[in-house]
C-alpha cells in the first residue's frame, strides 16, 4: 500500500491506496449523466501517456514525431505535460481544497479544463485535478510533478494471479451488468468493447471474423460489419475467416481452427492472458470478460415460497436494450491509433473511416 504526499511540504494527501492497472475507460466521456468512480476504493492507477496542458495538434507534430511517442495513425492533438498522473477516487484524497477560479466545467461540475484545480491545504501547492462534471467518470488526477509516493505498510500489491478473475463469477454483486435498469447499455461495456474491437481488427489482418453467437456477437458483430464495408477489396482469392472463441483461465482450452480468442487482460497487473499458440489473445477487461466467459441465467421460479440458493427470481423480467450495442468510439479509436497494425493499408482505411463517419452514437 502507499500514500501520496505533497512534493512541497509532505503533508499526506492521500488514504493508503494499492497500484491497479489503468481501466480502458479512464478519459471517456458519456452522455448527460452523472457516472460513478473511475476507481474502487483504496486503488490507484498511473497513467503512462503525458496529460493535460500544453496541448499541440497533429498537423503542428508530424508523423514522425508522434510514432515516436507510440501514436501511429493522426489524432486532433496530443498532450505535451508530464506524463505519469495518478489517479484514484475522490473519497480517498485527503488534505486539499478547491482552488478559485479554476473550477470550470461544462454542465454540471468541473471537468478539469482549467488545469490543476485542487491545492494541498498546508502549504497552498497546486497538486491535482478533480473531474465531476456529467460524461466523466468521477476521479481525482495526482500531478506526478507535485506530489511523491510514500509506503504505507499493509500489503505490498494486490494479489497478481487469475482467481481474482475467475472468481467474479461467484460474486454477482461486484459485476457491471451489460445493460441498466432503464435498458441503456453500460458504458463500461462499450469502453471495453471499444479497446477490445481495436485490437480485433489488428490481430485480425484483414481476414472475415467468425464470432460466437450470443452476447460476443452482440457486442462486435453490428459494429464489425460497418468499418469492414469501409476497408478497401481485398486481393483476389479466397480469404480464409479466423475464428474468434472466448478463452482464459478456468476456460477449456481453444479448438483447432480457432484463431483468436477474448482472453482477460488482469484488473491489477494489465497484464493479458495467454492462450496456447498459435492462437492470438485479444484482451479485453476482467470483469466484462468474466460474464462473457461464465454467463449467468436467469431461472424462472414460482414468486411464492422459498427459493433455492443461486436461483434469481422471475420479476423483474431480465433486462432488454432498447437499441443496438456500440462499441465506445471515441475509445475504439483511441486504441486503435496506439497500434502499429493501423499502418497497415486496410486497417487505416478503417480507422479513417470511424474517425470521420461515426459508425453509431458519439456518446
């Protein structure tokens, strides 16, 4: 466990908080809504890219400049401030306060735009951003350049094997269930399907997918169809469709003609599971791919009299979307362009076509 402290007067800023990997989701934005924590409490996550001001436009970087920071397809702009903030949820800060002037936001909070906007209340520093604004998920950002990380005993890291994964089936109550109670789709889900579907079409080649029916064909299939329309002919002759299954721990192990595979990527380490060769992993979040992986079904029971252990009632009804699944955009690109693939003639076709012609709702 660690605490964060002020760079300036070491006064502590943080409660004792463990390393976890960055979720997929961490700079989306959703609709008009009020969304929850980035972060469970008592996590923290780091993010390797630079963030926040000053900010320059890709036509003021060039190609060249940006492969060499990983960005390889054009993006609006990139951030040139440190890089390394940490993260964390807001009811684990401690000792700072909101700094006037700077709390500007788009509706109904701050979103950040005006830069570090918390102090540390002992010396007056400017250590960290606060994002509460509606379409932000709710997080307060460390500035790596004000504050220092300090061991607070405890635990050294969380646990890094796959039973953490594995073991979300048996606790129903720690999943985000694909759709909410008023049939709109999860934004976590479409911001893990986004990253998922990049790295997809990259491992893919070009080649048709072949998707499992059910939720995975739910998730991917619509959205798959529409950008592959947009990738130019492929070269005359038959083109040999890979196959996409759902594999990883607990999990039997692929078949012969699967191809690639959904595997987890670990909510601590970011680490991706690895399924036996030659099939490619495509990772996609712990707790998105647990329930693809260990469906859950709703049993029908009479509502009178006692019910079995694990039976779910039959009211309410199960959930139903009222509209078609679409992976975040918005994140979708954002992976995809960090990908060397996007070089590759079709797969830049793709990418262009998404960034220019939303393939859904640009939530």
């Amino acid at each position: 466990m660690d605490v964060f402290a002020c760079g300036r007067c070491d006064a502590v800023l943080t409660a004792p908080v463990a390393e976890v990997a960055l979720p997929v989701r961490a700079h989306q934005t959703y609709g008009h809504d009020m969304l929850p924590a980035l972060m469970e409490p008592g996590t923290y996550a780091v993010d390797p890219e630079p963030s926040g001001l000053p900010w320059r436009r890709w036509e003021e970087i060039g190609a060249e400049a940006a492969e060499a920071r990983g960005v390889y397809a054009p993006v609006h702009a990139l951030s040139y401030g440190p890089p390394g903030e940490i993260v964390l949820a807001p009811g684990d800060t401690r000792g700072t306060v909101f700094i006037p002037g700077r709390l500007d936001g788009y509706c109904l909070g701050i979103d950040g735009r005006d830069g570090l906007n918390l102090a540390c209340a002992r010396c007056g520093s400017f250590v960290a951003t606060r994002v509460d604004d509606c379409a932000c998920w709710q997080t307060v950002w460390l500035s790596p350049r004000a504050v220092h990380r300090l061991p607070a005993g405890g635990p050294a890291q969380l646990p890094a094997d796959w039973s953490v994964v594995t073991d979300r089936r048996r606790d129903e109550g720690r999943d985000t269930p694909p759709v909410d109670q008023l049939g709109a789709w999860s934004p976590h889900w479409e911001a893990a399907a986004g990253a998922a579907l990049a790295h997809l079409l990259a491992a893919s080649a070009g080649a048709p997918l072949v998707l499992p029916r059910g939720l995975v064909t739910d998730l991917f299939g619509p959205t798959l169809d529409r950008l592959l329309a947009a990738a130019p002919p492929r070269p005359p002759g038959p083109a040999a469709p890979r196959r996409v299954v759902v594999a990883g721990p607990e999990l039997p192990p692929p078949e012969r003609g699967d191809s690639l595979a959904l595997v987890p990527r670990h909510p601590h380490t970011g680490r991706t599971w690895q399924p036996p060769e030659p099939v490619t992993a495509v990772p996609l979040e712990a707790d998105v791919w647990a329930q693809l992986a260990f469906p859950r079904e709703r049993l029908a029971v009479p509502v009178t009299g006692g019910l079995p252990a694990g039976v779910l009632r039959d009211d309410p009804p199960p959930l139903h979307p009222h509209r078609l699944f679409e992976p975040d955009r918005r994140v979708f690109l954002h992976t995809l362009a960090r990908l060397p693939a996007v070089r590759r003639p079709g797969l830049r076709a793709i990418y262009d076509h998404a960034r220019f012609t939303p393939y859904g709702p640009v939530v």
